[in-house]
C-alpha cells in the first residue's frame, strides 16, 4: 500500500496520511510494505514541475511493479 501527500497540501493535511500510513503499518499482518511518499515544495496537485511529476510517476510505477513482481 502506498499512501501519497504533500507538506505544503491545504486541502488534506500531511498529518493525515502520516497517521493513517503508521495505523495501517501497525495492523498490517502482511509481509506487504505499508509507505508514504511526502513531497515537499507543493501543494494539492499544484506547483510541481515536470521533474517532480517524473519522480512522482516513476516511485509509483516502480512501487506497483516491485509489488506485482513485474
């Protein structure tokens, strides 16, 4: 499970995603990884630029891949 946020999101608080990333860790019985991704220097989907986006996509696919053993 990979939890997404941004430190500088005034919509949803970081703090959010950071407790519901340490509550699902915590109940996780899985040998499945539990991660947050926290950008920092933006916002709500706001102000990133295409090398952050890159990274952005590139963490997720990666994470997806590494889960289905692709």
């Amino acid at each position: 499970m990979l939890f997404k946020t941004a430190e500088g999101d005034s919509r949803v608080l970081p703090f959010h995603a950071r407790k519901m990333t340490a509550r699902m860790q915590e109940l996780n019985t899985s040998d499945r990884p539990v991660l947050l991704r926290e950008e920092r220097d933006t916002g709500h989907g706001t102000g990133k630029s295409t090398e952050m986006v890159v990274r952005e996509k590139l963490d997720e696919r990666t994470f997806l891949f590494e889960q289905l053993d692709v």
